[in-house]
C-alpha cells in the first residue's frame, strides 16, 4: 500500500467512526452543531487529498496529521451521553465558555467556539483548540470528572480551568495578561525568576521547603536551586485561575477547592524543584484565596437569623483556617486588589459574569430547603394561588448546598450525607432550568 492509499484508507475509516457516533443518545445539547462541523472538517480534508500527488510526502503527513486529530474530535462525541455528568450545570458552562473564549473575526463581529461536553476519567479539564487548516469554528470541550459526576458542589473548580482556557485568548485573555498577570509581578516575589529564588531560600521559610532545598542539592552537588522563568509565569498562571474561579462562583469555589485540593497536598509547602514544579505550594494558594475574599467583603455572613447564620459562619470558618507560615504571603493587598479589579473588568466585558452575593432572605430560604430535605429552590405561592417563581443564580445554589454540608450541625440532628446534599443541589439546578424558562416565557 502506497502513502497515498494509506490516506485515502484512513480518511474512510475516519468516516465511518463519525457515522457510528449517531447511533447514542446525547440528550438536548448542541451536539448536532459539532457533529456537522466534524463532517465539514472531514469533507474540507478529503478535497484536499483529491490534490494530493502520490510524490508529495510532506502534504500526506500533513493530511493524516489532520484525520488523527479529527479522530480525536469524533472520539468525544460519544463520551457526551446522557447521564454521564450534570447537564444543567454542564449548560452554564457551556454559555460562559461560549462568552469568554468567542473570537473575533475579520468583520469585527464574536465568533463562540463550539463547546463539547464529556465525561472523563480524571479530574476537570477544559481544552481550547488552536487553530486548524481544516477547521471553520473552533472546538471546546469541557470534562467532568465521571467519579464525581453527582458531587456538583465541586463543579465551581471548572472556574479555574475557564481562566486557563480565557488566559489564551484574544480578548479576555488580553485583559488578564496586561491587568491581571501585571499586577501579580509589579513588585514583590512574583516580580521575577530571580526574586523568587531570593524568597525560596529566605530564612523565613518553612521548614519544609529548606529541607526540599536541601533534597535538591544533595541529588546536584554543587548546584543551588533557582527558579526559572517558564516555572515562575506557570505559578502566576495557577494564582490567576484561582482568583478567576473565586470571583466567578464566590466563595462556593474556595469551599470546593480546600475541599478537594487540600487532602491530595499532606504537605502544604511541597513545590517539588527536583523534577517538575508547575504549581506553586498549596498554602501560597489557599493563603491568596483568603486574602482574596477578605479584599471582596465576602468574609462576613450573608444571612442573620439562627440557625441558619451559625451554619454559614461554620462554612467561613472552614474556609478561613489558616495556620500557614506569614512567608506564604507572596502579594501586598494593593497588588491583590488591583488583580482583582482586572479580573472583574474582564466578567463586567464579557456578558456580566461574575459573583454576586445572595441577599439574606433568599440564601435563607435555600439552606431551610435543604434542611427539610428538599433541592434549595425558591418557589412559592401568591395569595392566590399563583406561582411566585425566583430566578436563583449557581453561585448562589453551591453556597447554600456549601452552607449546608459543612454547618447541618446547627440545622439538623438527622443531617443529609454530602453525596445525598450535593444530588438536591443538583437537582435544583435542573428545576432552576424550568423556572428560567417559565420566567423568560412569562416576560414575552
């Protein structure tokens, strides 16, 4: 067999996998909208092979290249079925990934990539594609971690992940880099490679990181650790997204991250410099967060009457524990701020995205539904009888079902296990579905 019968052989077989991929059942999502630019992308490729001379090498790698990677495209159609992740949360994803990632094309109007959603085996991912020869709109996809496909109250780390992809950006990501990315290293630690070399050895760091230093130096006699740029602007990377995830989901993502960062980090200071080390120390992250909601005003409870407020200060709590050493304070308050402000430029720009905090009475009324074991919803009945529907954002959701799993002490004595909490959240999501609808419907 020929190179070029190779080509022609793989394009066919590419084919067929897209066809296969009809016979799931995806549920009420665009997928029709990514299949058919999967089918463009194919038929642009196979006009381009029609022109391919069975002597031009380089053109038929680059042509299998293109059907490898569309097989991997075709691949995620059948990862997206349903029951495999939380599709109303999946969709509110999908319209922020929508509004922060959209391009803008040559006649200055926004192009939205075409978002995917799947269920996948490790944690939570977001891909953003660079550009294709044979692409006409741009691919995203969002996974959900499977093990963790009912646990929506850890949904909100999609947010940090949304700041990695809107990073990369035309339009966001500009924002962030020149506002955000520049604040972070106008002084300080975070300035240079040079003067985070300098805080690492510092004598006022911890124990810990004197004896990874140490580690080090015995694995290269001679050599003493710095740090480079490509690690340095990857730990500014993970500051950003953190603070990203935060302003956008509120403190709902500063409970989901302690939650499910902090036990995979025993030790809270360890950077690994002796092989890879991308991420900054996890106490430099959780000590950013805390300041973070500290500078936002979201470190006092929303609510005022018992119980329901003792439940929200018992969440607080847990987010505010911080026994780390001072030396994990990389950024003055005005640099935070000024990131901060950066940051929510970029959600006032792009569709008015961003955390709100619930008032009183609303954040009251969900944490009692979960109390009397119900999906924390708010829908009542007028003097009439009439439906008296309230528009009740994620955010705000995630925070009572926080509220709830980690201050159900003060509220019950038969509490909801977290697995059995985190499935009403979810459940409300889905009615909230509903109710947007009949609110939108009612308005026309």
């Amino acid at each position: 067999m020929t190179p070029l019968e190779f080509l022609k052989q793989q394009s066919g077989n590419v084919e067929r996998a897209l066809s296969e991929t009809l016979r799931y059942d995806y549920g009420p999502s665009p997928t029709r909208e990514y299949y058919r630019e999967c089918c463009d992308r194919l038929e642009r490729i196979k006009e381009a092979i029609k022109t391919t001379r069975e002597s031009d090498l380089y053109k038929i790698q680059a042509r299998l290249d293109e059907l490898s990677g569309l097989s991997v495209w075709i691949s995620l159609i059948e990862r997206s079925r349903l029951g495999e992740f939380s599709w109303p949360f999946a969709e509110a994803l999908r319209k922020m990934a929508e509004t922060l990632l959209a391009d803008t094309n040559l006649l200055g109007s926004s192009t939205p990539p075409i978002v995917h959603i799947v269920s996948d085996g490790e944690g939570y991912l977001i891909h953003y594609e660079g550009t294709s020869p044979s692409s006409k709109n741009k691919f995203a996809f969002i996974a959900f971690p499977k093990p963790l496909k009912h646990h929506v109250l850890l949904h909100s780390l999609f947010g940090h992940e949304l700041g990695h992809t809107a990073l990369h950006t035309v339009g966001a990501g500009t924002i962030l880099q020149k506002k955000v990315m520049s604040a972070l290293q106008s002084h300080g630690p975070l300035s240079n490679a040079a003067a985070m070399t300098a805080w690492l050895h510092d004598n006022n760091a911890p124990q810990e990181i004197k004896i990874e230093l140490r580690q080090y130096e015995a694995l290269n006699p001679g050599v003493t650790y710095r740090m480079n740029d490509f690690y340095l602007l990857s730990w500014i990377d993970e500051f950003i997204c953190d603070l990203f995830g935060l302003i956008l989901f509120g403190p709902g993502f500063a409970a989901a991250h302690k939650f499910y960062l902090s036990p995979t980090h025993p030790n809270p200071y360890e950077f690994a410099p002796a092989t890879d080390p991308t991420h900054p120390p996890y106490a430099m992250r959780d000590r950013l967060i805390v300041k973070a909601i500290q500078l936002l005003g979201w470190d006092k409870p929303v609510t005022s009457q018992s119980p329901v407020r003792q439940a929200e200060q018992e969440l607080l709590n847990y987010i505010h524990h911080d026994s780390f050493a001072a030396w994990c304070t990389l950024l003055s308050d005005a640099q935070l701020q000024t990131a901060i402000d950066g940051i929510q430029e970029v959600f006032a720009r792009y569709g008015q995205l961003g955390y709100v905090a619930p008032t009183d009475n609303s954040l009251t009324k969900l944490v009692l539904q979960l109390q009397k074991r119900l999906p924390p919803i708010i829908a009542e009945l007028g003097p009439l009888g009439e439906p008296i529907l309230s528009d009740t954002s994620i955010s705000h959701t995630l925070y009572a079902g926080w509220i709830y799993s980690l201050g159900h002490k003060h509220l019950t004595t038969e509490p909801l296990s977290f697995l059995q909490a985190n499935m009403l959240c979810d459940q409300a999501l889905l009615q909230q579905r509903a109710i947007a609808i009949a609110i939108l419907k009612k308005m026309k």
